[in-house]
C-alpha cells in the first residue's frame, strides 16, 4: 500500500505551490538538512513528522528566512526565488507561526497582534502619531470572528489565555499579512485533548479559506485528522513524501522510526 502512494521525494511536482530541492544546512559542522525536499500543494495541509532532531523546524526556519541554507533551492510556482529574510518570505505571501510564538505576555491581544506596526490615526487626510485603539481592536475581532472565535476579549493579557488561545492570537498576527502558505511548527505541543481539538479545527479553517499549509507535529493522530499529505523526515532528510490516504497511523510510525517504507 505504501508502496504504491508513494511520491519519490525528488519528484517534480508540476502543480506545486512551494518546492524545495536539495536543501542543506550546518550548524557549526554538523549536518542538520541533507539534501532535503518538500513540496507544499495549493491549499493542501502538508503533515511533517519526524522524530527529535530530524530537521524539521530548521526546515520551516529555511522557508520563512529566518535561517540562511548552505544549499539548495527554493520554488514558487515553479520559479526560483531567493529568501533570505523574512521580509523576503512575507513578500512571497509566506508566515510562519513559530514553536514559541513569540508573544508577550503583558500586552493584550490586540496589542500583541500590532505589535511593530501599531495603526496611527490621521487627522485631515494628515498621518499622525496617535494609535487608532478603535481600529485595531476592530480588525482583531474580525479577524478572529473569520476564524470563528467570538469568545476572545481583544483587551484580555494574553499571559490570561490557555494556550490554545495563544495559539489563536499568533495564528490571527500572521494572517493580518494576507499569507497564501501558512507554516506552523507543533501548534498543539503540550495542550490537553478539548485545546488541542480547537487548534485543528483553526487549522482546518485556515485551508477552508484557500491557505495552503505546512504543519509539524509529533502526533500522528493529529496528522491523520487533518493533514492531506505528509512528508517523513529522518537525520536531515526527506524519506518519504505522499498522501495519507489508505495508510494507518502505524504506516507513517514505521517510516519515522525504521527509515523506510
Ligand atoms: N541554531 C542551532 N544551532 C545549532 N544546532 C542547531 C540549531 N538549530 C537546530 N540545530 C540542530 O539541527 C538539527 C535539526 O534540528 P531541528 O530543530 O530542525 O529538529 P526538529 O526536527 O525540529 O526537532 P524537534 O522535533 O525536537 O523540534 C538538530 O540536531 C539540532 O540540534
Ligand atoms: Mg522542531
């Protein structure tokens, strides 16, 4: 069965939104990418499983520019681009929720989702340096209502919310940039089952509305619950890439621990 899904990672992919090829990355001499691809469909949920240590954060990290490969290339619709920023990949219409989030706790929601680019209001068609509290706030609630979150207080510190919560308001932070490709690196890692559930169902949304998604996970439950594909890293690269249809849970365990099909 595995065999006859299976998509050689190297595989051109016609129809791919994002392509990797040949990718490689050191940290002070040892090899954290080897030669690694991947490849992301238009509105497709692109699973990446691996077990610790197996590069997939640095992969993601690569994508969004955050981290600099030694080698390798990069696709957008079939064309070569460069991203050594992330002002690069926001500019192709990539972001990127990190493992951390990256929030601060003290502020608010609204606040953390403004953060580095406050609005201002003007006065007479004139900019000025007052914040328009009113507006942000505004699109906070309706970008969390397109999400379908209505409970969340826009003024609520964020330190108050459950993590799955955090994970709304980073999620909600990276879609003010209108991302086609969405990457999220363990959105559900340590949260109970009912928190858990709600960020799949975020994730589903996301692709309902037209994102195309790469998610990390460690739990192939999950990975079955949403993802369409997936792709298996191992010590650096990708060993398997392919849709999830007709394989079980224990098909993709195999790949992650034994290394093959
Ligand atoms: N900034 C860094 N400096 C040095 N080594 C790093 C750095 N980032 C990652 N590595 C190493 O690169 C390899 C791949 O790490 P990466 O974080 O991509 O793995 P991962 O698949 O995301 O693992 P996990 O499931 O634990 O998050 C590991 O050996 C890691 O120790
Ligand atoms: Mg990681």
């Amino acid at each position: 069965m595995i065999n006859q899904t299976r998509e050689t990672a190297g595989a051109l992919m016609a129809d791919a939104l994002v392509q990797l090829k040949g990718i490689e990355k050191h940290f002070s001499g040892k090899i954290a990418l080897d030669r690694a691809e991947l490849a992301l469909r238009r509105g497709e949920i692109l699973g990446l499983v691996g077990d610790n240590g197996a590069g997939k954060s640095t992969m993601l990290k690569i994508i969004s520019g955050v981290l600099k490969k030694d080698a390798g290339e990069i696709l957008m619709e079939g064309q070569a681009v460069r991203i050594n920023s992330p002002v690069h990949s926001r500019g192709l219409g990539i972001e990127m929720v990190y493992q951390d989030l990256s929030l601060c706790g003290s502020l608010n929601v609204w606040e953390n989702i403004f953060l580095g680019r406050y609005q201002t209001r003007s006065f007479f068609k004139m900019p000025s340096p007052v914040l328009d509290k009113r507006k942000m706030i505004k699109m906070t609630v309706e970008t969390m209502a397109s999400l379908g979150i209505r409970r969340l207080d826009a003024n609520a510190p964020v330190r108050n919310l459950s993590g799955g919560e955090q994970q709304a308001v980073a999620i909600c932070r990276c879609l003010l940039f209108h991302p086609r490709v969405i990457l999220l690196d363990e959105p559900t890692a340590s949260m109970a089952l009912k928190e858990r559930q709600k960020v799949l169902e975020l994730v589903r949304g996301l692709k309902e509305r037209g994102r195309s998604i790469i998610m990390v996970t460690h739990n192939l439950e999950e990975l079955f619950q949403v993802a369409d594909r997936a792709a298996v890293f191992k010590e650096g690269r990708a060993i398997w890439q392919g849709p999830l249809r007709g394989l079980k849970p224990d098909d993709v365990a195999r790949m992650m621990f034994v290394g093959k099909a």
